[in-house]
C-alpha cells in the first residue's frame, strides 16, 4: 500500500503544455506514472507527443476528469495562474491536488486553502515537490530513481532534503514520501501525513522533516504522543540560522524564541521522536530502527 497515490492514480498536469509542465510530466511518464492528460485552457484537443506515446490536452479539469477518469492533478502554472487554476480543481471535485508552484502570494493560498476546507479536494503544497509510491506512481518533481519500494514513510517541509533521505534510506525504501511544503500557508500537513502513514499496514516507521519558523513541528509532536505508536525519526532544519532572517521558505523565519530549531527538537523528544543532529544522522537513527524491527 501507499499513501494519497497509488498504481490506480490517474493524473492530469495543469500547465502540461508549458516547458516545465511538458519536462516534469515526460520525468512523471518515464516513472510509471499513469498520466492521462494535459490541462491547458484553449488548447483542448490538441495531443502532447512524448515518448511513451501522445498525452491528449483538455480545456478544464472538469472535461479531463470527464474524459480520463482522473483523480490527480498536478499544477505546473506561474504563481500568478495559481489561484485560479486550483480553485478550478478544487470545483471540479478532484481527490488530490498537488501544488508545485513557488512564489504564490500567500493571500491567494489562504483562499484556496479556505475554499479546499470541507471539499472533495486534498491539497498537497503550493511550494513543494509533491509525493512519490515507489514503484506504483510519482506527482510532482520528486526523483524516481533514488530510492526503491520499502516500509519507511516520509513526510517532509523540505525538497532537497526529501531526496537525501530517500537516497540515504535507499536500501530499506519508503512506502511513500509527502513533501509538504515550506510556505506559511499549505494544504496537507506533518499531522495528515503521519495519520496516514499510521494507519497504513505496509509503513512500519517514519521519518519526519521540519524546520525552523511556525509551530508545525511542535503540533505534530503533540499529535504523535497522542496517536501515533510506529516509531518515528526527526530532522529539524535550520539550527545556525539567524534570529529574525527568513530561511529559504516563506514559513522558516523565527521571532524571539517562538519557532526555534531547539525548541522544535525538545518537543519531539518529549513526545518520544529520536531527533538527529543532521539529516544523516538521522538516517542512522532511522537504519537502527528497521534493522531492528
């Protein structure tokens, strides 16, 4: 099993005729991934050729949905696109909507989060590199050949560091792995995907990324003390950053001591999550675990 994406989804890629859009959906394509169209409004009809074969364009995710069967998309658009293009989604009643894009202004987040709350749609970013079954299915930029199918479940604030731990843990291999997002703003959270991961028989452990900025980590230390019995791993970026100085993403900015790398850490040791000191450390403590289960 996996979580959110599976050998079933079926995926559509908004901004698909773009040039990131066309690369990513040609890296989605060359890692199994069912894709069964393109969303491009004005230009439905036309067909993306790739090597796998043609990829047919539609005006709307509500006609690709019609079409295709779909239950995934995938948003490749400008910032400035995004707002509408995941409202859109998000009206059409798709399942999982998974959001690339950096740089949204975080009013229009706010309002597409506000209009995700209580619908069909489970949102997966914006910002973020999307999620990754190995072996089964891969929405977003997340690459497909560095790690293999295995038992470790990975939620993560950060991209890069999303790939280094899969590569890391690359001989145990990951169910599946969620990277979240580092905006103020998202949609699926540390505490969705760790639920998930809880309740699904084929995760025996997680892994855990956060970092610095916000209380995200600290809420999820909570919910794991109180619902999680899988034994977890963190890593909390950004211990050397400077007070005040915003850190990559939007969301990593610390104020006085609210937010802090330290801080952050304490909390998930006290809900009993063995932190690392560095995202190889971390590894390790994760390798300890599976060797021993």
């Amino acid at each position: 099993m996996a979580i959110f994406l599976n050998s079933d989804s079926r995926v559509v890629v908004q901004g698909m005729t773009g040039s990131e859009g066309r690369k990513h959906t040609h890296r989605m394509l060359t890692s199994g991934t069912q894709i069964v169209g393109g969303v491009t409004p004005g230009k439905g009809g036309q067909l993306v050729e790739f090597e796998r074969g043609g990829v047919p364009v539609f005006n709307s995710v509500g006609e690709a949905m019609a079409a295709t069967d779909a239950n995934v998309t995938v948003i490749f658009v400008p910032a400035k696109f995004t707002l509408s293009a995941v409202v859109e989604a998000i009206e059409a009643g798709i399942p999982l909507a998974v959001v690339i894009t950096e740089g949204v202004p975080v009013k229009d987040t706010a309002e597409f989060f506000a209009r995700s709350q209580g619908s069909a749609t489970r949102l997966i970013g914006p910002n973020c590199p999307g999620l990754i079954s190995p072996g089964q299915s891969n929405a977003g930029i997340i690459p497909a050949d560095i790690t293999k199918a295995g038992r470790i479940g990975l939620v993560s604030k950060s991209g890069t560091l999303t790939y280094q731990m899969m590569y890391e843990l690359r001989d145990f291999g990951f169910s599946s792995a969620v990277g979240i997002g580092g905006d103020p703003i998202i949609g699926t959270t540390h505490i969705d995907a760790l639920q998930a991961f809880e309740a699904d028989p084929d995760t025996d452990a997680m892994v855990m990324i956060g970092e610095i900025g916000g209380d995200a980590e600290e809420r999820a230390a909570d919910y794991i003390a109180a619902h999680v019995t899988k034994p977890v791993v963190g890593y909390v970026a950004g211990f050397t950053a400077p007070e005040g100085k915003t850190m990559g993403h939007a969301g990593a900015i610390v104020s006085g001591s609210s937010g802090t790398a330290a801080a952050k850490k304490e909390a998930l040791e006290a809900a009993g999550v063995r932190v690392g000191k560095t995202p190889s450390e971390t590894a390790s403590l994760m390798r300890q675990i599976m060797t021993n289960l």
